[in-house]
C-alpha cells in the first residue's frame, strides 16, 4: 500500500515539475495568433440544396426539362409509303412481275393545332401514297395530305383524332439570338422521342448557293429521322422546322439546319387559306456587299444588299428604289446578306407594305414599298417566263400565254434553231392553258412524277409547237 501511494505521489510531481518548466522556458517566447478562413478554398454547396444556382434556368447551365415537356408529346413519328421502280430480277423476267416496290421512309413531324394539322418537311413525305402518322402515346393514324411548298420543303398534313391533340403554337424566330440554346425534337433512327441540345450558331443560312433558302444554323444533334421535327428555345417555343444536316457521311457531324417558324407559318397559313403559296417580290436584283464588291460598284459600304437592276411595274419600282441603291434594313431587320431580304420576304404576302431603308449617295432614307406577286417564274428546260400584256399576245394571234422573258442558256441554241426566241408565247403546258405566272406554277407543282413535261410554244413564224420533254 505504501508503495502505490509513492508511486502516485512521484508522478504527480513528475507532472508538476514538467509543466512549470514549459512555463517558465518556453511559453514566453510563443506569440498568440488567429485562424482566418482563407479565400482561395473552394465553396461547397449543399447536393440537396433546392434553390442551387448552378442548376438553375436562370444560371451557368439552363434548365430544358419544360422545354422538353412542352414539345415532346406533340412531336410525332411520320412514316410515308412510296411506290418506286426497282431494277428487275431474273425471277422478276420469268414469271412477269413489275418492277414497281414499295419504299418506306421516315421522318418526324410537329402537330399545330388541337385538330390534327401537323407541319413537316416537303422531303419527308414526297411522292407518298400512303402517310401514317404515330403520337407519342403510341396511337397511330392515317394522314391526308393537305399542300405543299417545295422551295421552303414544308408540307402541311391532317389526321382525323377523337380528342383535341397537344400541340405546340409557332414562336417568333426573328426574335431567335445567336447563342441562344435551343432544342432538337424528333426522331432519329426511329428512336421516337428524341431530345438533343445546342446552341443557334447562325441565321439567314443558305445552302443551295442560289440565296433560295433562309436557315436557322444550330449545332443540336439532329440526325436522319429528325427532319419534320421541331426546332424550340428553352421556353419551349416553336422557332423552327429541323430540315437539314451538314454531312459527308449522311449522319450528324457538326451542325443542322431549320425552316425558321415564321417562314413555316407563313407556308402553312397559304395552303390552308390559298392551297397554294402566295408570294410578295419587291421587284430589285442584285447582290450582297463586301470588299471585294465594294470596290467594284465604287461604294465603302461593304454590308447590306446592292440594287443591280429593279423590275418594271413592281412594287420596288412605285416606291422609286433604283439602281445603286443599297438596302440596309427592311422593317426592324437588318440586311447583310441575299439570304436575309430573301428570308424576311418569305414571311411576306402579296399587298403587305414594308418599309425599306437604304443608302443612295451615302444619305439614308426609307421607303415603304408594296409587295406584290411575282411576274417572273423559271420554267424547267425554257427560262424565265413572265406576264405577257394583251398587246404582246394580240401581236402573235393569241389571248392567252406567257411571254419568255430569257432563255435558259443552257437550252438557247437549241430554241433558236427551232424558231423559240425570247419574246415568244409558252401557251400550254401539258394541255393546261395559261393566263399568268399563277398557271404554270401551278401547272408545274401538279404533274407526276413520270409524267413527261408537254410545252405548247407559238414560235417567231406564229406556229403552235408542242415539244416533249422526260
């Protein structure tokens, strides 16, 4: 016992001699400081914090859950049946089949309305004769064709539902930014349903070289199958008609192309209202500015569209637009290229007044001008033909016809040998009279597809000569 006591007695005071030594020696030479949070550690946020900016719409990554929500269901599945000439077979020789198939293809489509109208690309369903069109619920149904646009590639089509059908209203794609994010909905590969992101690269894009079309550019993954589909921006608004891709290997590789929403509704409306489109020229040629151009037609401007010639009796003409002039704006939007004053006028309708800004002897001012239809058409293997006057007609014993403004070039030397010149009257075209411009694009857009184009022509000696063309 007298031993454990010890023990305890000599640790103790082991501890006490200790601690008055680090006391004495060592503390007096340890100065006291303060523990500061330091700046450059990284912030945490909570996983489970709801109001989390960086998920946010409204933060560094946008939230496309409604977008989605919004368009999906009213996206659907356009599968289009086509009769095609195949090549025969040996067995098709011995027991006397026709070379004729079926063809199948398909592609997506955007439901417009409560009752069944849904917009797609003209390709999508061309020389169908039969459309079937699935919802996204799984329901499928038969689809008539109501019209078609093959300039714009838009196609109008209508299903006969027992309910009103979600559907999805047009948005305003001028309003549509580059940078903006947007949403590719469709159905590529046949995978129904699809929902791909990226960003609007560019607008007033034209593929074709001819500053025919009006793209909006995005790099959305859109792939075969897309095409009909939607095009929408994170509020979920309709903005444009995915149409095409940029590819050399027939798959996604970059970017993407839509029918801006105004061009499609513009379409859209003209069929349902017309059956057909109705368009509003200005009635000016020319070209876009740059360097180069600028140069040439002795400007330092070297943005906006140079008039090289205006139309007679257009609307561009009345308002007194000449030669030399240099469109800058019409209405609220801007004109750097062909493709932009081709663009904004596809939304446009015979009547409709725009006001148009230019530049003449470098001092700006607006004109508003009244489009109106065109007079000038291109006719396949001819050219340019155009409105003839009562006394152009009368002058070659006719009431009827219109009139070959230029012969394509292509074609002229074969024409002239046969007694066509420019200035003679195209009066049929397969045993269709015509009294306008109206007549042949009409006369064009309703020929089948085998069937051989018939021009009826009143040549220079005022003889009536149908050629044939396949």
């Amino acid at each position: 016992m007298k031993k454990i006591i010890t023990l305890v007695f000599v640790s103790a005071l082991g501890g006490l001699l200790t601690l008055g030594g680090y006391k004495l020696f060592l503390e007096k030479d340890t100065q006291p400081f303060a523990v500061e949070p330091s700046s450059e550690l990284p912030t945490f946020i909570p996983a489970n914090n709801t109001v989390n900016t960086l998920n946010s719409s409204t933060g560094i990554t946008p939230n496309f859950i409604e977008a989605a929500d919004k368009s999906i269901h009213s996206v659907v599945h356009v599968k289009n049946t086509a009769i095609v000439n195949a090549p025969l077979s040996m067995r098709d020789y011995f027991y006397g089949r026709s070379s004729q198939r079926a063809q199948v293809g398909t592609g997506s489509g955007v439901i417009i309305s409560p009752t069944g109208y849904i917009v797609t690309n003209n390709h999508v369903i061309k020389n169908a004769t039969e459309i079937s069109i699935t919802l996204n619920n799984n329901k499928t149904y038969m689809a008539e064709l109501i019209g078609t646009d093959e300039t714009t590639d838009i196609a109008l089509l209508k299903i006969e539902a027992d309910e009103d059908l979600p559907f999805m209203a047009f948005g305003d794609s001028d309003n549509a930014k580059i940078g903006e994010w947007v949403l590719a909905v469709g159905n590529p590969f046949n995978l129904n349903s699809t929902v791909t992101a990226g960003i609007i690269s560019a607008k007033s894009r034209d593929l074709s070289g001819q500053n025919m079309q009006s793209f909006i550019q995005t790099d959305a993954a859109v792939n075969p199958g897309n095409s009909g589909g939607a095009l929408v921006n994170v509020n979920g608004d309709l903005i444009g008609i995915n149409t095409a891709i940029s590819s050399q290997t027939g798959s996604y590789i970059g970017y993407s192309f839509a029918v801006p929403s105004n061009i499609a509704r513009k379409i859209v409306n003209d069929i349902m209202e017309f059956g057909n489109v109705q368009n509003g020229i200005l009635g000016v040629t020319g070209s876009a500015l740059n360097s180069e151009a600028a140069k040439k037609f002795g400007t330092t401007t070297t943005e906006g569209f140079y008039v090289h010639d205006v139309q007679e009796a257009t609307g561009a003409e009345k308002a007194g637009i000449q030669t030399g002039d240099i469109i800058k704006k019409i209405d609220n939007v801007e004109i750097n290229k062909f493709s932009d004053l081709t663009g904004y006028l596809k939304t446009k309708s015979p009547n409709d007044v725009v006001n148009v800004t230019l530049l003449r002897d470098d001092d700006e001012e607006t004109l508003p001008v009244t489009l109106l239809k065109p007079s000038i058409y291109t006719l396949p293997t001819i050219g340019l033909v155009k409105n003839a006057s009562k006394k152009e007609l009368k002058r070659f014993n006719t009431d009827y016809g219109v009139k070959i403004n230029k012969l394509d070039e292509t074609y002229k030397s074969n024409w002239i040998r046969n007694g066509v010149e420019e200035g003679s009257i195209v009066t049929k075209i397969n045993g269709k009279k015509l009294y306008s411009i109206d007549d042949v694009q009409n006369a064009i857009k309703t020929r089948s597809v085998n069937e051989p184009l018939q021009i009826e022509v009143i040549n220079k000696d005022g003889e009536k000569v149908v050629y044939h063309f396949r």
